[in-house]
C-alpha cells in the first residue's frame, strides 16, 4: 500500500523474496527484478532502525513521522524537528528496564576550504533514558527551532546499551535547514 509521498510501504517476515516492480510515470516506463534478502531484527543483538526526521512540534510515532518527512529532507529552521527510530535488542535489569544512552550528532557539512580552516562545530544532544524492557523501544526526540543553524548535516543517531556496554549507530542522513 501506498504511504507518504512516494513511498511504498510492504511488511513481510524475514526471508528471501523476488522483488518485482513496475513503474509508470509520464509515459515512462521502468521495471526492476531481483531477488533479496530482509533481515530480521534479532532481539539479543542490539540494533537500530532507520532515523526519521520530521518537522514536528511533538513526539511522533513511526507512521506519523513516515508521513510528515520531506522527500528532498529539506528542513525549516523555524520549525522545531522531530526524530524517530526504534531501538532493537537492549538488555533490561532484574526489574525489567532497559537502561541507554541515547547520542545525536548532526554535523555539518562544509566544502574543503571551510573545513581546512576552521569549520564549525558539530550539534550534538545526548541523554540517559531508561524505560520497560519491549523487543523494540521507540527513540523520539523534539529539538526546538534555533538549534540547528541553516545549512547542510550529515545525522546520526548512536545508541549504549549501559547494561552490556554495547554501542549501535544509524546509517547517516544527509539534510538540509533552510
């Protein structure tokens, strides 16, 4: 089914499928075949999903923030941002809860010349969370506008396990505030 601008959105279990997709658009006409593999999420192993991005004045879940992030991830600075990932795989004390640190970092990105002189200085927001042990815990951040000066980041969001001192991090996003 459909979802969002332009995305297409299909859940499955993990295994190996055919992919088969025929696109049509203006009279153009693409196909793709192949054959992929979707990996299962293991929960003894700590993992990360992707990172959404959203201009959003509050805390959203997956399907919200899917919705509301830009395609060209193109952001204003006078709106505050909303993040969302899940986190998979943490260990949780004899209570039950899950004990992490949570690390954003946006960094920006500077042709050559500004970089061999001094750029500036990454963005970054960090925080101990705790919470009840699920196989996967939602990571949701607000960063009011004004923090995030117009110009380019590469994002990433890392997360701790406290408990196994294990370490996770997202693939990078590049984007935009302007």
């Amino acid at each position: 089914w459909a979802s969002g601008a332009g995305l297409l959105r299909v859940g499955a279990p993990p295994g190996l499928y055919d992919l088969g997709l025929d696109v049509d658009s203006g009279g153009s006409q693409e196909r793709i075949r192949q054959r992929f593999r979707l990996p299962g999420y293991p929960s003894e192993t700590l993992g990360l999903s992707s990172l959404i991005l959203a201009p959003a004045d509050s805390l959203l879940d997956r399907e919200e923030a899917l919705a509301a992030m830009p395609a060209d991830l193109a952001y204003p600075p006078s709106r505050p941002l909303a993040t969302y990932a899940e986190v998979y795989g943490l260990s949780r004390d004899g209570l039950g809860i899950a004990h992490y640190r949570v690390h954003y970092t946006f960094m920006p990105l500077r042709s050559l010349l500004p970089r061999l002189f001094g750029g500036s200085s990454p963005v970054e927001f960090e925080f101990d969370r705790e919470g009840r042990w699920r196989a996967a815990l939602p990571e949701r951040l607000v960063i009011e506008p004004g923090r995030l000066a117009p110009g380019h980041y590469r994002v990433t969001l890392a997360v701790t396990d406290l408990l196994s001192n294990v370490k996770s991090e997202t693939i990078a996003i590049d984007i935009t505030v302007r």
